[in-house]
C-alpha cells in the first residue's frame, strides 16, 4: 500500500541546521483493515473453475469493501486524487471484503455466494 521513498538529503557547509527525515507512514490517513488482502487490491476470479474447491479470496477478492473499485483499490487513487479528502473517514475499521466481514477465512471453502 505504501511504498518507501528514500530522502534526498543536500548539505550545505553554511549552515548550521539539521533535517530530521522521516520515512514510512504518519497513520493519519485512512487504511486497508483486512487482515488478509493487507493493502493489496485483488479481483475476484469469475473464471470458469470447474468445479474445483476455491476459497473465499481467491473467488471474492476485494469485493464487498468500501474501497473497493472496478480496477484497483480506492485508498490508492481515489482517496489520492480527491486531496486525501476527510469524507474516507467514514469507513475507518470497515475496509475489508465482505466474505472477511462475515467470518470467512480467505481459503475456506466458499459455501456462501451472497457476497
């Protein structure tokens, strides 16, 4: 979900400051609360499966949380684009899939399709 950027440090023999530089994250803004996709958008797989036992990642990914869009997760380009708008508050301890919410682990054998 993030990704590190090293600092570009300058020196400058004629002063006599320092620069604290930080790296990582604040923890201000909002978060993937899965704690299986862990920031990672991934989506669903409608592929012809044969019959095969798939779990509930794998045939649902994503779908179900509020970030959720039709080709990435929100947090990393809408929430972006609208200037780290405070409206994405509202969905703080939510952002999970919707098989997550409702118990399921991520290979358990999907037996609810109502996702």
């Amino acid at each position: 979900m993030n990704t590190y950027e090293r600092p570009a440090v300058l020196v400058n023999e004629e002063l006599a400051e320092g620069v604290y530089a930080a790296s990582g994250t604040s923890g201000n803004g909002p978060k993937c609360d899965s704690a299986y996709m862990n920031g990672v958008w991934q989506a669903p797989d409608y592929s012809d499966w044969g019959g095969a036992t798939r779990g509930y990642k794998q045939q649902f990914a994503c779908l179900g949380c509020p970030a959720n869009t039709d080709n990435g997760c929100g947090l990393q380009t809408h929430y972006i684009e609208s200037g780290n708008a405070a409206s994405y508050d509202v969905d703080n301890g939510n952002r999970k899939p919707s098989w997550e919410k409702k118990g399921y682990g991520p290979d358990d054998p999907v037996t609810d399709w109502n996702m």
